[in-house]
C-alpha cells in the first residue's frame, strides 16, 4: 500500500494549491471508479474476437486505447478497419448478445472499489450525484437496479449519451458553474471529457492506468473521499 500512500500525499499536497471548492454536485464513471470491472470488460472483448487470432493483438490494443468509444463502434471499427470483414447488423446483435451474456453475471459479482459504498452513502446526502458510462442504458440500469445502486444517483447517462456532452448537460439542468462540478474517472478519455467541459477532475488508478503525473489520483475510492471531503471542508470553513 506504499504507492497508495504516496499517491495521497502528493495528491494532497496539489490539493493544498487549489482553492477550496463548494462542490454543488459531483458525477461519476462507473467501471473502474465503482466497481472492479475493467478487466471483466478486457477479457470479454478477448473471448469474443478470440477466432481471430492473428489480429487479436491489434484488436486488444485498440480496444484498450478506445474507453470512451462505445462497444458497438468499437465493433464496426474492428470488422472494417482491422478485419477487413462485412459488417450488418446482425453481426452486431450477434456480438453485442455475446458480450452481454459473456458479462453480466460476472457484472452483478465483480466486488466495489475500495471505499465506493461508504462514498456513495456519504455524498449522495450532500449533493446530487450523477453517473455517467458508456455502457447500453439497459444493460446499466439493471446492474444499479441488482446492486441497489440506483437509488444513489438524480440521474444516470448511458449510451448514446458522449461524457463531455453529459456533463454540459449536467451542468445545464441544476444552473451551476463549471467549477462547482467534479467528475471521478478512471482514464484519460475521462480527464479530457472533463477537460473538455471545463469541469475539475479527480482520477482513480484502474486498471486502465493513469499516467501518474495526473493530479489529484488515487487508488481508491476510500482515498478519495478523504481528499474531496478535507477540500469541501476548507471552503466551508472559509465562508
């Protein structure tokens, strides 16, 4: 737990730089933020283009260089532009019920990040909480609805929904500023929605790995709240 360690005092130390936020709400990724399921994710996407071995290496490395690409463009791209293969749309239900039969038990199992229940039970009585994926909504809403998740969240944004997009929209309907929303992920596709929408953003080492000069990054979850809960404090405390 050394690096941990580490990755929170450096952390804190950046935090100590910023100027104390009074958070209105805060939005979060779901899949390597929440739940310890990016690896799920991985070797699905491995066992379904398995049959093409000489191109599985190309396909892995696309898959995993793509988070914020939605699994149905990540297919048409596969067949097209790497494959070279006819792509209709009954492949792509062919694939799409594969992958989804191949995850979702696994889904509804996979264990939390650490801290992420204690998060969202201490946050989601303090101010709205929004979760965002690029997950099918369906396929989302039932795993929150099994997991006795969805009673945390005002509103959750799936498919066709892009991060950036969701967050503006978020920003749009509760009539805040930028600086009063935080976003929690878990890649740098999520650090440039966030970017993008010029909202702060704290990141969560997954296994989709952060570079670690992203600050503030934690581990976990449990780190995470301290971290946000001292910042929101200092702010009180100021005003």
């Amino acid at each position: 737990m050394e690096r941990a360690h580490e990755g929170f005092a450096s952390s804190f130390r950046a935090a100590k730089s910023l100027t104390a936020v009074k958070y209105k709400l805060i939005a979060l990724d779901f899949d390597g933020v929440i739940v310890e399921s990016v690896l799920i994710k991985d070797r699905a996407f491995q066992d379904l283009f398995g049959r093409f071995p000489a191109h599985l290496d190309e396909i892995m490395a696309y898959h995993r260089s793509h988070h914020a690409v939605i699994r149905f463009e990540k297919f048409r791209h596969i067949f097209n532009h790497i494959l070279k293969k006819p792509y209709t749309d009954d492949i792509e239900k062919e694939l799409a019920d594969r992958f989804h039969k191949d995850i979702i038990h696994q889904m509804l199992a996979c264990p939390f990040v650490k801290g992420a229940e204690a998060f969202l039970e201490f946050f989601s009585q303090q101010v709205p909480l929004y979760l965002i994926s690029i997950s099918p909504a369906d396929e989302l809403n039932d795993i929150l609805k099994q997991r006795k998740l969805n009673a945390y969240f005002k509103e959750v944004y799936a498919v066709p929904w892009k991060k950036k997009d969701a967050l503006l929209d978020i920003q749009r309907k509760e009539q805040v500023s930028s600086g009063e929303i935080i976003f929690i992920g878990d890649s740098p596709e999520d650090q440039k929605a966030a970017s993008e929408a010029g909202v702060d953003f704290l990141a969560r080492q997954s296994q989709n790995q952060m570079p670690n000069e992203t600050s503030p990054l934690f581990d976990d979850l449990e780190a995470a709240h301290s971290w946000l809960l001292k910042r929101m404090s200092a702010y009180e405390s100021a005003h």
